[in-house]
C-alpha cells in the first residue's frame, strides 16, 4: 500500500460509475473505520501502510472507504495530505 492520498487524488480523478461494481464491502467499511478509530481516530499514510493490510485492506479498497468518508464528511484529510482523520460520533467524544 503506497498511500491513501495518491489513491484518493486518482479516486478524485475518476468517475464514481468505474467503481460501481467494485465498492467496498460493509465489513471492510467496518474494518477500515475500527482500524483508524482505534488509532485514536487519526493515521498518517506510515501507519496505514502498516495497520490496514493487517485488517484485510489493500489500498484501492482504502482509498474508496477514506473518499466515501469524506464525501459524506466523516472524515478530512490533513492540510499536507499526509494525516486521515475520522469525524465519526465515535471520535468526537
């Protein structure tokens, strides 16, 4: 997994249909925000190279969930592009 800013700068690239077929399952959407909330709601491109691929997530998979969550404004990205963060209930208390 090279990193979840050059995926979701591709993504951003892309039209939405391409994926349709492809979307992500609700378990890997489960994993992918269980990954990051126990990470205390942060990951630095560093840490998701490490940590997702141990919860079953390969990149282009990543990449879709992190533009999903923030498209619907769960999550942004850090002004560098380097650090995802989670706006979920979960990481607001």
């Amino acid at each position: 997994m090279k990193c979840i800013t050059k995926t979701l700068a591709l993504l951003a690239l892309s039209a939405a249909p391409a994926f349709a077929e492809d979307e992500p399952t609700d378990a890997q959407y489960d994993a992918f925000v269980t990954a990051i909330t126990a990470n205390d709601c942060e990951m630095t491109e560093a840490e998701a190279e490490m940590l997702l691929p141990s919860v079953g997530l390969d990149q282009d998979t990543s990449g879709m969930i992190a533009a999903e969550l923030i498209d619907e404004d769960l999550a942004e990205l850090s002004e560098d592009g380097e650090t995802f963060y989670l706006l979920t209930e979960e990481c607001d208390e």
